[in-house]
C-alpha cells in the first residue's frame, strides 16, 4: 500500500517538474546566468531548448536578461517607504514613477516597477538587495534612499550583476574604491565631501565662526557628512568642541546639547541628521542653558516642509546646506506640472529629481545597449555597466550628468539656505 | 549529577565576572569622570532633571504594561501605539487648530484639558477595540499567541495612523504660558518639565488609590489574583479586564499629551521606542507591580540621562551619548541578575512566572 502511495507521489513529482520546466519557456530567464546565482540556472538551461529557435547568442561577460514578447521590462527600486523617513523615499518613488512614465514603451517593451523597501536601515538594505537579485528579471535598480542601506545593497547586487543608480545616497564612503564602493553602483545624488566642505566654508568665510561642534546619528550619511564637515572646518582653522552623535529615535535631546554647551560652548552647531531628531535637537538647543546664542545648522536631510514644521519657530534663522534646487530647466516645470497632477500634491523632499534622472539613466541604457531580437529584446548585464559607466553629457533635471569611473555621477550645486519665516532662502554662493 | 554541577559553577563564575566587569567599568568611568569634571554643577542638574522628566512619561506608560501583565500575563506590545494614537488625533483635530485661531494661548487650561481629554478617549477607545477585536478571542490560548498577536496589533495601527494623518512628522504648538524655566529651590527647570513630574506624580498616586482603596479598584486586583475564584465571587472578569485596559490607556493617554507639551514633535511612529523602553522599566520595577513601575520608569530615565556623561566620558568612549540605550539595558541586566523579579516585584509563583 504504501509503496503503491510512493510510486503515485513519485509520479506526481514527475509531472510537476515536466510542468514546471514548460512553464519555465515563458518566464524570462537568464541565458547565461552568473556564477553568483546557481539559482537560477535551472530554468535557464531549459529555456533555450524549448524556444529552439533563439538565434541570439549572449557573449556578456555576465550574462544577458531576455524579455521575450510581450513582457514589460523590470526596474526595481528600493527606497524608504516604511517607518519616520518615509518622506524621502515615497518622495524619489514619485520621481521613478514619473520618469517611467514619460518614458513610456523602451525598445517596444512596457516598463514595470518592482517596489521595495531600503527601511533606512543596514538590515532593510539586506533584505531588499536579496530579494531583487533573486528576481533574475529585474535590470536595474533606482535606490537606495539612505546610505545606510545603500552600503549592503550595493555590495549584494554587485555580486550578482545588476546595477544600482542611487538618487539620495550621499555618503562619501559609497563611491570610494578603499571603503563601501562595488562596481555596478552609480548615483546621481552629490557626494557629500562636497556639502560638507561647502559647509565649512560657508561657516568661516560667511558666517566668520571659529568654533563649532557637530552631531549624528550613526547612519553612514549623517556621521560621513559631519565628519567631512569637521575636517574641513579645522582645515580652514576653525576649532571643533565637540563631535558627538544621538541615536535614531531619540526624544530627549538635552544630555546631548548639555555635554556640547559643557564642551564649548561652540558658536555653530553642524547637524545632518533626519527630520524627527532634527526637530527634537532644534527645540532643545534653544532650551538649553549656554546654547541660547549658538548658530544652529543641519543638512538636506532636513530639506522639507515637514522639516520646517517640525523645527517649528525654534528653527528660525537657521541654516541648511542642500543641493541647489533652483533647476532652471523646461524639464523640471513639466515634471513639477506632471507631478502635481498624478499625486496632487507638491514634491514632499529633496530628491525627486535625482530619482527621475537615475530611472532615465537605466532606461536610457537599456535602450542602448538593448539587442531586439524579432520580438524579443536581449540586455547584457555587463553592458549596462559599461553604458552607464560611459554616461556622459546626460542632461537630466539635476544637471549635465557625468559619470566618473567610481560611480559619481551628479552635477553637485551645493547652496546653504536659510529659513525665514518658513521658507528656505538660498543665500550662498 | 557531577557534570551538572560543574556546569553551574562555570555559569555562576561567567555571572560573576560579568558583574563584577561592569560595576567596576561603572565605578572607574564615574571616577575619571570626577576627577576630569568636565560639566558645571548646573550641567549635572540640568541633565538629572531631563532624566527625571523622560522617567515620568516612561512611568505613565510603563503602568500599561504592568497592569495589563498583572491581570492576563501577557505583554501588551501594541501599547506603545495606545500612547501614540490618542496624542497624534488630539493634535491635529483639537491642538492644531485651536492654536491657529489663538485660543490655546487665550485660554491654555482650558485648552490643554481638552486636549487632554480626547487624547485619553481616543486612547481608550483603541485600547479597548484591540481587547475586544484581537485579543479576547484568544483569552484561552497559550501565552505566545496573544503575544505575537499584539506585536501585529501594534505594526496594524502605526501604519493605520500613517495611511490617516501622513508619515510626516508633525508639530505639537508651542503655548506661550509654559514657555520658559521657573526657578525652584534655586534651580532652573522648564515649565514643561516641571508640568510633567507634577501631573505625573498625581496620576500614579490616583491610579494607587483607585485601584488599592476603591471597590473598583479590588475587582480588578481580585481577577489578577485568580480569574476562575473572582468569576465564583461574583466579578464581572471581563468588565475588570476592560476596566485594566482603559486605566493602562488613560495613563498612556496623559504621557501623551506631556510628550507632546515637552518635546513638542509627534509622529506615528513615536510610540514604539518609548513603548520599548516602558516595558524595559516595567520589568525593572517588578512587572505587575504599580509603584515598581513607577519607580522603574524614573531609574531608567536617569540612568539614560545621566549615565553616558557619568560612566562612560571618564572612560574616554567617542559619542558617549549614542550608548544611552546600552547603558539603560545593562542596567536592565545588573538589576535582574540580582533581582529577577525585578526592583520591587514579588517572587512569582509559578503559574504567573
């Protein structure tokens, strides 16, 4: 009987594979796929033999994603859609969606976004990194929002073979070859060696401070942004009191402030984090005894109407360094004009642009180095590296973008603002 | 047998050592510290006094927990969201507007106790819907699935309220009447603060009377003590659970609203580190014990305040203050390994441990 039972099962098995390898003709499939992924070399060797007549010969060094008839082409992005930064990251989406859609069919082919969440965090960035390249679909990716999540991310679709455009990584370590860079990674947000130093600069020749103390939290672009900050301003001959740094989800802010007025106190405070700490470290400085006068400053992070509500009156006169978001380009009024009319409302935080030039920066490359094969359409993994690699003159809403060969590719206009009356005035250089 | 206690041994040696390390690292950072002294003594009462501050809201919401525990044994992880829903509704309903058209500035006390009063409501009000929706059904199963149960109420209404106000961080406005510091006893301290160690203080000893003195009050500790014999003596168990679930709210409610007036800032994810850390000082004080709450809430407040600057600057750590949470959760492990049942909480037996 329970042979009998066995033999049935065993049959079953059989049959499921037999189906499962015939479905597996439909599915797009890696025609060479890596060595990183002998996942996905099952599907791919049978593929071939059912679609017999595929005249197209992948000679990409590491390996070619086919969409056949009819299916869309698949970007991924991963940015921050959960938890207190979701701003920033549903505010890039936008500007992916955006890109795709005045994109439109690339090579005859529709475009799907596969959505996932960098959660801001190391930990989201390993989750979302292995669930893309486990996709072997998927072309591109546009992300990750928060360097933190980036330096993972970045690290596992390497290995794999994809490519990564970035629109709000900004951490200097991402695109440095002795630190957290991997081939394949590419971003069209500035480097932050340049906010920093532009910070520093506009600290002593501006404002004419001389001592400063400047606060993280221990994410990769709040502390990489200080610490850029820090060396500059004591290059320029400026003293810093105090480099300090809170926690994500801190309240409480004053044994922080109290440690720094103890230390000084400094004339400028520096801090790049996010809006929730920001707001808390703006109002407590005000609050804290011997921080009454000092010259309060924070960093894009902090770019956004959620931001100045949040810093409330507390946050008057203060300053931010940013990227310059005066695009004077017909683009960008479509773009804003397009946006308002999808979402209905304004653009919530910095890096909308960034991540519309970063989707048209993949989908541009596909279109490039895309094979049309009858109805089918070929893309070389390896070949997209090298196009994106080439990226040159590409004139995007952020800039003329130019890639260089570790994967810097914004056109950075850094600018420092104040806020009056709750708006930011650009009021340097 | 042997083998076996060897085994204690080399367990009790590890403790040991394991104590022993942090109170000298503890002693040694103090030390250097003082002998460096880089804080003014204003410094140090400024700092204390935050501590004192942060301890109260811990406290308010740690109480939460700590009913909620004694009456059905298990941890109420959607708690932290109790906190966080009824403020977040009060701001944007009730203090938002009435700040723009001047009333709360014209009439603060009026004013605060409204808010005041729909953030407890609302507060209850979810409180007593997750009871009733996700965790009465499971009254009877084993201990983890109400537990895992509330970790999904918990996920379930932060991202309720995110889809219903907004990821946006939002601001509580400022009231002009406790902007500024007051001097007692020759010291300096916010109003804000000292609003939320005062209010705090008459919360817990009106939750202590209610629920020792009041008849209420014995229902609700008679269904802590053994559900079955209370349902034989007449009490309405599920009211008395109810009744525990609307107190731990109110409490959650009123940290709410003095959240807000001190850090002015709220969000829909606010609620999860401070319903973390309030069960931290739950356990701390003794879980199912009122003023080891309490007292719990206020140790951990301080510590967290006070111990980057006294323990760990001496000791010549970079960023002292990003260690906070290190500090407040070794001192969870110190008191528990000398205390198990926590600073004030009684030997359990074994049927509630």
């Amino acid at each position: 009987m329970s042979k009998r039972l066995l033999a049935i099962f065993a049959m079953l098995l059989v049959a499921s594979m037999v189906l499962a390898a015939c479905g597996g003709g439909a599915a797009p499939a890696e025609e060479a796929p890596m060595e990183e992924a002998p996942a996905e070399e099952a599907p791919a060797e049978e593929a071939p033999a059912e679609e017999a007549p595929a005249m197209f010969e992948c000679t990409d060094e590491i390996g070619c994603v086919t969409y056949y008839a009819d299916e869309p082409i698949r970007i991924a992005s991963a940015l921050v859609v959960s938890g207190p930064n979701t701003d920033l990251g549903m505010d890039s989406q936008r500007g992916v969606e955006l890109a795709m859609e005045f994109k439109g069919d690339v090579l005859g082919h529709a475009v799907e976004l596969q959505a996932e969440d960098d959660g801001c965090s190391a930990e989201g960035g390993q989750a979302a990194g292995q669930k893309i390249v486990s996709d072997p679909t998927i072309i591109g990716i546009i992300g990750t929002s928060c360097s933190g999540a980036g330096v993972p991310m970045s690290k596992i679709m390497s290995d794999a073979g994809y490519v990564m455009v970035s629109p709000s990584n900004t951490s200097p370590a991402l695109t440095d070859a002795d630190s957290a860079w991997n081939p394949g990674y590419y971003r069209t947000a500035h480097n932050d060696k340049v906010q920093g130093k532009a910070m520093a600069e506009f600290a002593i020749d501006v404002l004419g401070v001389t001592s400063a103390a400047a606060i993280h939290d221990g994410d990769p672009y709040t502390e990489g942004l200080a610490r850029v900050f820090a060396d500059n301003f004591e290059a320029l001959g400026g003293t810093i009191v105090e480099f300090t740094a809170v926690n994500k989800g801190d309240t409480d802010m004053r044994p922080v402030l109290t440690a720094v007025a103890a230390a000084g106190p400094p004339e400028l405070i520096y801090y790049p984090v996010f809006t929730a700490e920001g707001g808390f470290l703006t109002k407590q400085a005000k609050e804290v005894a011997g921080l009454e006068e000092t010259i309060l400053s924070a960093a894009d992070g902090m770019i956004s109407p959620a931001a100045v509500e949040a810093v409330g009156e507390a946050g008057e006169g203060m300053y931010f360094s940013g990227p310059d978001l005066g695009f004077e380009n017909e683009l960008y009024t479509t773009f804003l004009e397009k946006h308002t009319e999808v979402y209905g409302i304004d653009p919530t935080s910095v890096f909308h642009s960034h991540a519309f030039d970063a989707a048209n920066m993949i989908l541009g490359c596909v279109e490039e180095v895309g094979v049309v094969d009858g109805e089918d359409l070929h893309v070389g993994r390896q070949a997209m590296r090298d196009c994106l690699d080439a990226t040159s003159g590409f004139d995007g809403i952020t800039g003329t973008l130019t890639c260089n060969e570790y994967g810097d590719c914004a056109d950075p206009q850094i600018t420092v603002s104040q806020l009056t009356a709750g708006e930011y005035e650009p009021i340097w250089p | 047998m042997q083998e076996r206690i060897k085994q204690i041994d080399f367990l009790g040696l590890v403790l040991w050592i394991f104590r022993t390390a942090i109170i000298v690292s503890m002693l040694w950072g103090t030390i250097a510290t003082l002998m460096d002294n880089p804080y003014s003594a204003r410094a140090w009462t400024d700092t204390i006094v935050a501590g004192i501050a942060q301890g109260s809201l811990y406290a308010l919401i740690a109480i939460g927990y700590t009913l909620v525990y004694g009456v059905l044994f298990m941890i109420n992880f959607a708690h932290g969201e109790f906190f966080m829903s009824g403020i977040m509704t009060a701001t944007i309903f009730i203090a938002q507007p009435m700040s723009a058209s001047g009333y709360l500035d014209r009439h603060p006390v009026i004013g605060i106790t409204v808010i005041a009063v729909v953030t407890m409501l609302v507060s209850v009000g979810i409180a007593n819907l997750t009871e009733r929706i996700a965790y009465r059904p499971l009254r009877g199963a084993p201990r983890l699935v109400p537990l895992i149960t509330a970790i999904g109420a918990s996920f379930f209404w932060q991202y309720f309220f995110q889809g219903l106000y907004g990821s946006e961080v939002k601001a509580f406005p400022q009231i002009e009447v406790i902007v500024g510091k007051v001097n007692i006893a020759g010291i300096e301290i916010l109003k804000s603060q000292v609003i939320v160690i005062i209010v705090t203080i008459l919360m817990l000893a009106g939750l202590y009377f209610f629920v020792v003195k009041t008849k209420t009050g014995k229902s609700i500790r008679a269904a802590a003590e053994n559900k079955d014999v209370a349902r034989l003596m007449g009490i309405d168990v599920d009211r008395a659970i109810t009744l525990t679930f609307t107190l731990g709210a109110s409490m959650a409610g009123i940290a709410g609203v003095l959240y807000a007036l001190v850090f002015r800032q709220i969000h829909f994810f606010m609620g999860f580190f401070p319903g973390i850390k309030a069960f931290t000082a739950a356990v701390l004080g003794g879980i199912g014990s009122i003023p080891g709450a309490a007292l719990g809430g206020l140790f951990l407040g301080i510590f967290e305040s006070v111990g980057p600057g006294l323990f760990l600057e001496g000791l010549g750590v970079p960023s002292p203050h990003q260690l906070k949470d290190v500090i407040a959760f070794t001192m969870l492990v110190l008191v528990l390994i000398f205390r198990p049942q926590g600073i004030l909480g009684e030997a359990l037996a074994e049927e509630k441990a």
